[in-house]
C-alpha cells in the first residue's frame, strides 16, 4: 500500500512537471529537478537540450547555420581542449596549458595524434592561423569528429588572443549547427543549473540564431509533377524562421513540445507564457 502511495505520488509530480513544460521553456529546469536522490531515476547531472527546427534547406546556398557563444551561465559541461601552434611560439604554448589546454604544440603534437601516440579524446581543438596548412596532415582524423578549427566557430585564433580563447572553450562555449534536416541541438545547460540560469542561457543562444537567420531562406515544397519534376519550389516571402521547438534531456522519456512564440526573439511573447 505504501509503494502504491509513493508510486502515484511521483506520477502526479511527473505529469505535472510536463505540463508546465508545454506552456513556458523558463520553467524547463523542473523536468530535470524531478527527484533523483529518492531513487535511480534521474541519478545524475542531465544535460537539457533544446532541439530548433528552422525553415532552412542546408544545401542551398546560404542556409547552413553555424556558429559559436559564449553562454552567461557556460554549458555546465567540462571540455578538454587541445591547441595548436608553432613550436617555435613558447609562450603561446605554455601560456595556453596555463589557460587549461591538455595539449598544445605544433609538428610534434600533430605528428603525435598521427602516430596514435595522443588519443583523440578531446573536445575541442584550437589553432593560430599560421597552423592551418600543417594540419592538412591529420585532417581526416579531426574532421569526421568536428574537431578540425573554423574560423566560424572561433576556433582559429591569433597567438596574442590564444589564452583567453582557450578558457572560453575549457568554460563550455556552445557550438551549434544545422543537420541536414534544418534542425540545431544544443545543450544549454544541466540539471543542477537554476532557472533563471537557465532562462539566460535559452535567451542567449535564441537571440544568436536570430541574428544568424539568413537574408533568404526556406525549404520549400516538392512539386508534384511537370517540367522539373523533384526539384524544390521557393520559399514564400512570409515563410516563418522557427518552425518547432523540443525540450529534452539525457534521462528524460521522450521530449516535450514548447511553443515556438516564446523562444521567438521577434515574438512579444519571448521567454514568457503564450496565450492559448
């Protein structure tokens, strides 16, 4: 009898949580808060993730979203940073392990990851400019693992700015990009994150896609027949840029709905509750 109480008891919590969910993403921190000490559901810090549908194609010109932040409240995530530069640059060297970088150098350490010497265990990989044809040498085993630096995701810096780069990454600097399908996931934070923490952190990362929307855009329809059967037709001129928003999180059963009004930056109802 009193595991049928306590069984209920967390149900109706749970059911509630998800409903709060439905109606606003600044109360999302409840769906990780959900007892984890009481039991081995939620036994660890989760990571929340938010999944963007946006009205892009990828493969058209233009409409592949990429890029890198700097959230207020970071991701919660630790990240292991490897950096590259010129054996010849000492201090850049040192002054990025100080920064918190695992490894950093330049022939010799990309001749290491080559020969398997250094496992390529890390998150992230740093670079100044002059580094970037020598590391043609291992690109095919940093591409693939979406380590190879881009100067869009401010991964290519200058010697001076190296340290300072480096501690922004160590710190959890989010990166993001489409999929194939227009689709952006990012961890904005972890379950132990307050809400305003993680309102903040939702904030900062939709005014970026807002301001990374691109001059054209949309995925347009297949037509159905005729001349250029197959071929996508334009998008409107009145086509919406967000399109779907899910919540979700590493233990979570499935993903929750939010209206896409309130993490619309262009919306009066950003970051707020939306009427019914």
């Amino acid at each position: 009898m009193c595991f049928l109480f306590v069984f209920v008891f967390f149900w109706l919590i749970h059911r509630s949580i998800f409903h709060l969910l439905s109606h606003a993403p600044n109360v999302c921190i409840a769906f990780i808060q959900f007892p984890k000490e009481d039991g081995p559901y939620r036994n660890q810090n989760e990571t929340i993730e938010l999944a963007l549908n946006l009205n892009l194609d990828p493969r058209k010109p233009g409409q592949a979203v990429r890029g890198a932040l700097s959230l207020p409240n970071g991701t919660g995530k630790q990240v292991n940073v490897v950096v590259f530069t010129s054996d010849e640059g000492g201090d850049t060297i040192q002054a990025a392990k100080d920064a918190g970088a695992s490894h950093a150098g330049g022939a010799s350490l990309i001749e290491s990851i080559q020969n398997g010497d250094i496992p390529v265990n890390f998150d992230r990989a740093l670079a100044t400019p002059d580094m970037m044809p020598q590391l043609s040498k291992i690109a095919r085993i940093l591409g693939p693992r979406g380590l190879m630096p881009n100067a869009k995701l401010d991964t290519i810096q200058p010697a001076a700015k190296m340290a300072d780069a480096v501690k922004a990454q160590a710190a959890g600097m989010l990166q993001y990009r489409t999929d194939k399908n227009g689709i952006v996931h990012a961890g904005v934070g972890r379950g132990n994150f307050s809400e305003e923490e993680l309102a903040e952190n939702i904030r900062e990362f939709m005014t970026a896609i807002q301001e990374a929307k691109p001059e054209s855009y949309g995925k347009g329809k297949k037509k159905s027949g005729g001349p250029g059967k197959g071929k996508s037709a334009g998008a409107k001129k009145d086509a919406k840029y967000y399109l779907k928003a899910y919540l979700t999180s590493t233990q979570g059963k499935g993903s929750v709905n939010i209206d896409i009004r309130t993490l619309d930056p262009t919306s009066t109802h950003f970051m707020g509750v939306a009427p019914a």
